[in-house]
C-alpha cells in the first residue's frame, strides 16, 4: 500500500489513518455527509451542483463532469449504467492507485451521489488487474456497504433508489483505459476503442446508457455536496477547480504524491518534491503522463492547470510530473517512451499500429548510433500522419511525447547522429 | 475445468447484463487452476459462454495477464517504463537476468521464475517496483531483488 501524501489537502485529509478504509472511520471522519444532503435533494438539482461546481474530470481529457453526467437519457426503458475508471496505466501517474487504496469509500460514496443524479442502477468499478491492493479495498468497502443496507433496494433507507456496485478486474492492456476501450473490455472482448458517435450515454456497456467517469473525478464529489459550490470553487482555478495529487517522480529527492489546488506553479510543485536530486540542474519535465509533451526548464513558472499548460505546448493529462535531470538522454526517453506505444497500440487502426513501430525504429536506430540525418527528419514527419487519424486518441498519445522531445531537445538526437554513437555516459541505463 | 470453477464461473454470471461480461474474470479462475491456459481450458470456457473457442484465445492473447503458454512456478516482473527506468530499473532487471539466466520472456531452466518487464504499474513515485506473484515490492535495490527471488522456492 502506497504511504500518504506528503502534501494534503480535503480528500487526502485522512490517508494517514487505517480506520479511514473501514466504514465505521470514515463515517467518523464525517463520511456520507454528501450522500445525505444529495438524497434531500432532486437528482436535477444534484446535477446542477456538479455543473456549477466546474467540476472537470481527472482522467486525462478535463471534460466537465457535470456536462457529462446530464448527456445521461433522463427517461429511459433500460437500465442506465455507471463505469468507474480505475484502469490508471498512464506511465507517471499513481493517484488513482492511491485513492483506491486509502479512500476507497470517497469513491463510492460519489458513485452513489452519481447514481441518484443520473438514475442509475448498476455501477461497475473497472480497475487494471495490477492493482491488487486497490481491488482488495474496494471489494472489501462494497461489502461493508452493502451489510449496512447503504447498498441494495433501498440505498441509504431511501426509498426507489437502487444501486448496486460491482469490482471488474482489467488484465493488462493500457488501451483499456480509454472509455470505450474499457467498455468493450468490460463486455468481455479485446478493449479495442469504439468509433464515436453513438456516445456511451446513448449506447454504453452492454449498449445500455453509459457513463464513464475516472476514480478521483467521483472522489471530489462527495465534498462539492457536502460543502458547496462556493467553498469547491475556493480552490484551483476559474476554468479548473479544486484540487488533484500531482505524482511527482523521477530524478527529484521525495518522489511521490502532492494534493494541491489546480494552477500551482509547476516550480512550486517541484520545490514540494525536494528539487532535482543531488544539486544536479534540471533538464525536462514531462508534467501530465507520458502521453503529454516534454516542457523545458525556462516553462516551470506555468501553472498546473490544462488552460495554463495548454498555451505552452503542454497538458495537464493526469498530473503525473516526470522530472528528468542533465544526466538523461532524451533519445532515450523516445526509446522507452515509443517502446511502450507499440507494445500497446490496440492494432485497429493502420496509422497508429504502423506509425508507433516506425517510431520505436527510428528511435532505436539513433539511439544505437546508426541513425541518418534522414531518419531523423522521418522520425519528425511520422507523428504528423498519426495524429488525429484514429478511432482513439492513443495515436495523438503516441505521437505528441516524441514531437514535445523533437521540439526542446533535437539537439540531443542530431549529437547520436553525428557522433555515430549516445553521448551521454551518464544517462540511466536502457 | 474443475467442477468447482465451473460453479464459481457461473455464479458470476448475474452481475453482468450478458453473460459474456464474466469472461475476463471467468479466465482468471480457469488460469488459477495451472497458472495458464491450456486448449481444453479455452474449450471449456468457449461451451460455458456460447463463444467460439477462437473468440476466447482473442481475448486470452490481448491481455498481458493472461498466459495461453506453460508459466514458471513465479513471475517476477519489473517495471522498466520512463519512470521506473529513470530510477535504475533496467539495470536492476539487467542484473537479474544475468543473476538468474534467462533473459526477460523467458522461465529459468528449472521452471521456477518466469522473469519479464512490464509497462507502468502506478508504482513511479516508489521506483523501482518488481510485481512477484501479484504483490507489489517497491524502492528496490538490486540487493533487495536478489533476497526476493532467492525466497522464491
């Protein structure tokens, strides 16, 4: 089990106590207050809240929560469904593990505040089949809710509102954490994305009304309900409120996970994680996942924000900030970074399964030292035939971490290219 | 398929809407059996879902979890994505390869470790992470691997 933030704020207040896993502690901790006043209300009006909270969601794409939920059919003669992700596989993100772990009832808690605003009935909690502990916490909190009757005919004594909530275990593929990727997986087929149109609101999992919404996305809500726009508004920024664990890691002195308000200043983020290690200087900072650009050392005063990273060549993805120091080679980084988008591109789409091993290739070869400077420009027009050519947006994922490196650091892969071989001895090993 | 998976299968099969939804954790059972899964598994899963046995291996060979080939008696993985690899990883799976034989892939001779890298497993702010029959060990050294694998019987 991950040990708790170094920094805290409201949801990982209590990540420190054990007893916060159980039911009894977290209701002690004030639990359920969200829930409570969420039933006392309509399911319009809950869902009202969630918009005017500007609540975005934490997986990656920052749509609007409330926007999303409201897409859900209000009348419908099927049974509408909720899909948690908690399939987190963004190399450098490690939040999600975290809150599954050490708040599993933060998230069904929100879940169940969903589930009366969008009339749903049945949720699943898809979870990649790595996070053992996660599922262990989660399926453990599932039956303690369901033995106190807050689960089942009548949620919370409330009569009418049904719910059930199952944990659905992943078996490693990344793709998966893309929403229809997940769907399919969860149908029980290859996760391989959906075309869209039709949405998951209108045709989800099992082709019920659907919709997908990260783990921490459903773990804010509770506090939104219980304390009010106006104090979740307090936090983060005009167009992203609140606040999120940035996972910090790499070459600093305390890697690890930093609740913080949306906006903080990636150097502040930094300084919070102690610096680079051992005095050395800083050389890139990948600040939201592998999927997202590389940003130099004269970008770090941008705030953690999409709408801040966004105008820098940059997003906020998940917030998993991968700090590289002067030492690192960033051919490598391609290497690594292009091995893993081959290794997991779903194959669907020629563009992507084609263009993520050419990629991989390309960056080898330089890497090896048996790159041309026609490989290289090769190397730069690849990505720009991948991008926004797919069914998913695994393509762009693949395609932006080599542009952000082929931006800031070219230099890095024209040096293997004159010099035949890696200059950097020191790098870490591949 | 032993009666008693075949029980456990089928009591999943009402928490999803189609039947079919169970299958991932209907190969997870039949994989506990042996630690993979063998063609008369495939078959059998392919009766109990009405599918056939082709649909099931697509779905056995798109997931890293799953194994349609013999497995050693552990797996030992490291994590050796840009997070993992920034902290040392691959030198600490390299050291492993060479203290125990094989190379990533493969099972030692005497069929007791499955050795293999793996992509991101969420463990980036405690790297380097091994994943040893499921559980996690995190912020290990090459020292510590050694003792890990050595506990392995």
């Amino acid at each position: 089990m991950l040990k708790e933030p170094f920094v805290k704020n409201y949801l990982s207040e209590h990540y420190g106590s054990d007893s916060f896993r159980t039911l009894e502690g977290y209701e002690d901790a004030g639990g359920f207050a969200g829930i409570k006043k969420a039933l006392a209300q309509t399911p319009e009006e809950v869902t009202e809240q969630v918009k005017a909270s500007g609540l975005r969601g934490r997986g990656g794409a920052g749509f609007a929560t409330g926007l999303k939920w409201s897409f859900m059919p209000k009348q419908s003669d099927r049974m509408k469904v909720i899909v948690i992700n908690g399939d987190e596989s963004e190399p450098g993100s490690f939040k999600d593990r975290m809150i599954m772990e050490r708040g599993p009832f933060q998230i069904l808690e929100g879940i169940l505040i969903g589930a009366w605003a969008m009339g749903a009935k049945r949720s699943y909690v898809y979870v990649r089949g790595e996070y053992r502990e996660p599922i262990r916490a989660l399926e453990a909190a599932v039956e303690e809710l369901r033995a106190k009757k807050y689960l089942g005919k009548a949620c919370f004594g409330k009569k009418g509102f049904e719910h059930d909530i199952v944990i659905h275990s992943g078996a490693g593929a990344y793709i998966c954490g893309e929403e229809t990727g997940l769907l399919e997986s969860l149908e029980g087929k290859k996760g391989q994305p959906r075309k869209k149109p039709p949405f998951p609101a209108q045709h989800g999992a099992f082709g019920l009304p659907t919709t997908v919404n990260n783990v921490e996305t459903f773990a804010h809500v509770p506090y939104i309900l219980e304390k009010g726009v106006e104090w979740f508004r307090s936090r983060g920024t005009e167009k992203s409120p609140g606040t999120t664990l940035f996972g910090v890691s790499g070459h600093v002195e305390r890697p690890g996970l930093f609740e913080l308000p949306l906006g903080t200043p990636l150097r502040e983020v930094l300084g919070l994680a102690g610096g680079v290690r051992g005095g050395r200087r800083l050389k890139g900072v990948m600040p939201g996942g592998l999927s997202m650009p590389i940003l130099p050392p004269s970008e770090l005063d941008v705030g953690m924000a999409e709408e801040l990273l966004a105008p820098r060549g940059s997003h906020l993805g998940t917030g998993g900030v991968m700090v590289m120091d002067e030492t690192t080679c960033m051919v490598r980084v391609a290497c690594v970074t292009s091995y893993f988008f081959r290794d997991e591109s779903c194959g669907q789409c020629t563009q992507c399964r084609e263009g993520t091993g050419w990629l991989h290739k390309l960056c080898e070869k330089i890497e090896q030292g048996r790159g041309s400077a026609e490989d290289l420009s090769l190397l730069v027009d690849v990505p720009s035939v991948m991008e926004g050519q797919t069914i998913c947006a695994f393509a762009d994922a693949a395609a932006w971490p080599i542009q952000g490196l082929l931006k800031h650091f070219r230099a890095d892969f024209q040096a293997h290219i004159d010099e035949k071989k890696c200059p950097f001895s020191e790098s870490f090993e591949l | 398929m032993r009666p008693e998976t075949r029980a456990q299968i089928e009591a999943l099969f009402e928490r999803y809407p189609e039947k079919r939804g169970a299958l991932l954790p209907a190969i997870y059972l039949v994989q506990a059996e042996k630690g993979w899964v063998d063609a008369d598994g495939t078959r059998a899963l392919a009766e109990l879902f009405g599918l056939a046995p082709v649909e099931i291996h697509e779905v056995l060979s798109f997931y890293n979890m799953f194994y349609s080939e013999p497995q050693g008696r552990h797996h030992v993985y490291v994590c050796t994505n840009v997070p993992c690899s920034l902290r040392g990883a691959r030198s600490l799976l390299r050291g492993l390869e060479a203290y125990l034989g094989v190379h990533a892939g493969d099972t030692t001779k005497d069929g007791r470790i499955t050795l293999g890298h793996e992509e991101c497993l969420g463990s980036c702010g405690t790297a380097p992470v091994l994943r040893v029959d499921g559980e996690y060990h995190e912020n290990v050294d090459f020292a510590d691997a050694r003792r890990i694998v050595d506990a392995l019987e």
